[in-house]
C-alpha cells in the first residue's frame, strides 16, 4: 500500500478520478496504485513526484524527507 499517494492527493482536495486524468489512465487503475494491487510505472511515479513537488522514494516510503530531490 501506498498511503503517502493517497495523503497528498488529498491534500489537495482531489479525488482519484482526478489524478488518473493527470496519468492518463483509469480510476480503477489509480486505486489499484494507491492499494498496492498494482505495480506504478516508472512514468506515472515520475509524474506524481513533479505534480505532488517531492521525490519517488518519498512516494513509495523509502525516505521521510518529502523534499525532492535537485533536478537536472
């Protein structure tokens, strides 16, 4: 389970059909993101981390530093 992807999608006031519209995808799919069911590709991560302006492994709990990353 993903919970920090759920925490700052609603942060932001958004539901999950709003998000899967940003990934170009279901909300079906989203929800199975959010769960855990499904493995997120490298792209919807690398998309969620720019929109939600911190870093993959903040999304996926690897650090409690929601700061992202410099960018190049």
């Amino acid at each position: 389970m993903y919970p920090r992807l759920r925490d700052l999608r609603e942060d932001k006031d958004l539901n999950q059909e709003e998000i899967a519209g940003l990934l170009n995808i279901s909300q079906t799919t989203y929800s199975r993101y959010e769960s855990g069911i499904l493995d997120i590709p490298s792209f919807s991560l690398i998309t969620l981390a720019k929109f939600h302006n911190t870093s993959i492994d903040y999304l996926l709990g690897l650090t409690d530093d929601p700061k992202p990353y410099k960018r190049k």
